[in-house]
C-alpha cells in the first residue's frame, strides 16, 4: 500500500514538474499522452487554473518541484495524520496545492537572472488565456484552450525559439537579426515580423498556418529543404499522414474567431457553423436530424455570447437547443 502510494504521488510529482518545465522530451510526451484522457484532462484544467494565476508571472522564476521535495513530503506526512474525511482529497489536489503555497513564499527573481536552464512554460487548460503572454523580445502570444507554449532561458539570444502544442496567435516583434521559430511536433515556422495564427494539436493531422500580416515560411522537420513561403492572407497546411504541405491564398478568418471573437457567415450550411461555434467556444455540437445540415445562415457576429449566437439560429431555422455541460444539442424539424 505504502508502495503504491508513493509511485502514485511521484506521478503527481511529475505532474507539478511538467508546469514548472522540469522534464525531458520523453517525460513531456508521457504526460501529454495521459492527458489526452478526457478524466485526466479535466483534473490537470484544475492544476492549470492555479498555475496561470502564479507561473505566469513575466518576471517571476517558475518552480522548480526537486527543490521543493522535502517540504512536499513533510505537508504530505502531516496531510496522512489528518481526519478520515479530508483523505477523500485526493494526493494530486493536496500535492498542488502544497506545491502552490512554496511558490507563493518563492522570492521574484528577473526574467533572465533564473539560475536554471529549464524552459519556461505557459499553458491554457480548458480555457483560453484571456491575456496574452509577452516574451523577453516584446513578442505577444495569445493561447487557445488545451495549448501549451515553452522555451528556453537562451531565448532572443541569437534565435528566438519557441515550442508549441495546441493553438495560438502570435504577433512577433520585428527583430531581423534574430528570427523567430516555432517547432511542433512535426513542422517548423520561421518568421522575423509578423502576426499569424497556428494550429497545432497532436490529435490532429494538420497544422494549419494563417498569415495576418508579414511573411512566414513554413517546413516539416524531417526536410527543411521543402519549404513554403506564406504571404498576408496565405494559408499553409502541413498534412502529417501524406508528409505533405500545401498552399492556399486565402483562409477563413473564421479560424481566429476563438481570439477575435468575431464570426461571419455567408450562406453557409449549418454543418460548417456548428463546426465554426465548437472552434471558437470550445464546445460540442450534436444535430438530433441531418436535415439541420441545410440550413444556411447568413450573419455577422461580434462579441456574441454563444448563446445569443445560438438564439439567433433558433429563431431563424426554429432548431431547438439543449446545452448538457460542453455538448449542445439541436433538434426541430430542421429546414
């Protein structure tokens, strides 16, 4: 029993070290596979809520968890000595936030004066940053939800190099002597000066570039070589199963709609709008008919809550909607 509850609080351990930027690659990529468990997901959005609120601090040093172990395992032998009904707290939810009273008595170090070669890391759980954050170089990047956004303390250096999984809008500040990067999984973005749109989930088989402003070039790891070139307006989509980019001139502006909070609609069908909504809301869309499918709205949107958004198309196509947590459920007789 002992046994299991130390390997069980080892891993919450390395859940805190995962925040704090203190893992390998191998480690990072255990942990985002466990989170791709909608149970895990949703109890590490609790953790995140926290650690916005301290680590994401511009001029504060991020935590380190091994400095820290000795008065973790003290707080967790005094939490063992408490009444049954506190044990039914869970080992992860105490160890965080044991983990979060040390950071709040950790004296604010300056941004480049941390002793440590670990990354600085930023991540949105179930929400999206409200703010955005700024990087050493003036650099502002806004996160969506499930987004995680790392780099190391030799940044602005000779390279600005960022790493990023999930989705984010950066507006880069023009330095031409030190270009900037951003590596996923499995592309990299280069860029000197502009504003840009990425996605880049690891359960999705694209990344997808939007270009709002500048020049971007856009490559897979595995060959630099074969490189494209996106212009203002310029979309770049790089397929992972066919290891293939591609080009368009144009993009739907309804990709930033989770940032801009703006959406426009244009004839369009209602499977393309729920599609459209559940990007920017973060939500689940249900139709209970296919006929709904037909339905074309036409409408602008700017700032709408998503269920004024959602009123709207029930009194234009009299659909129905029900909202059971994340998921909406349209019914009615359809168009």
């Amino acid at each position: 029993m002992e046994n299991e509850r130390m390997n069980k609080t080892m891993d919450e351990i390395k859940l805190v070290k995962y925040l704090s930027g203190e893992l390998d690659d191998i480690e990072v990529k255990e942990v985002e596979l466990w989170l791709e468990t909608p149970e895990n997901r949703t109890e590490f959005d609790k953790i995140t809520q926290l650690w916005n609120g301290t680590a994401n601090l511009k001029d504060a040093e991020l935590f380190h968890a091994d400095k820290n172990w000795a008065n973790l395992q003290e707080r967790m032998a005094a939490h063992d000595k408490k009444e049954v009904r506190e044990r039914n707290f869970s080992i992860l939810k105490y160890a965080v936030a044991a983990s979060f009273a040390l950071i709040l008595g950790l004296a604010y170090f300056f941004f480049h004066g941390s002793s440590s070669g670990n990354p600085y890391r930023h991540i949105a759980g179930n929400l999206k940053l409200e703010k955005p954050v700024t990087l050493p170089d003036g650099t502002k990047v806004y996160l969506n939800r499930n987004t995680t956004l790392s780099y190391g303390k030799d940044f602005n250096e000779k390279v600005r190099t960022v790493t990023l999984t999930g989705e984010a809008f950066f507006d880069v500040a023009k330095n031409p002597s030190r270009p900037f990067i951003i590596k996923t999984a499995t592309t990299e973005i280069k860029v000197v000066g502009t504003s840009f749109n990425v996605m880049a989930y690891l359960e999705s088989d694209s990344v997808l570039v939007s270009v709002q402003s500048g020049v971007v070039e856009m490559y897979p790891k595995s060959d630099k070589d074969s490189k494209i070139r996106l212009l203002v307006g310029n979309e770049g989509t790089f397929v992972k199963s066919a290891n293939k980019l591609l080009t368009n001139k144009t993009f739907d502006s309804n990709i930033m709609a989770w940032r801009t909070n703006q959406l426009k609609f244009r004839d369009a069908n209602m499977e393309y709008v729920s599609k459209a909504l559940s990007h920017a809301f973060g939500k689940e869309f249900q139709f209970e008919s296919g006929n709904f499918k037909n339905c074309r709205l036409t409408a602008n949107f700017n700032n709408q809550s998503l269920d004024v958004i959602l009123k709207v198309i029930q009194e234009t196509f009299g659909i129905k909607y029900t909202n059971q947590g994340d998921v909406y459920i349209l019914s009615g007789p359809g168009c």
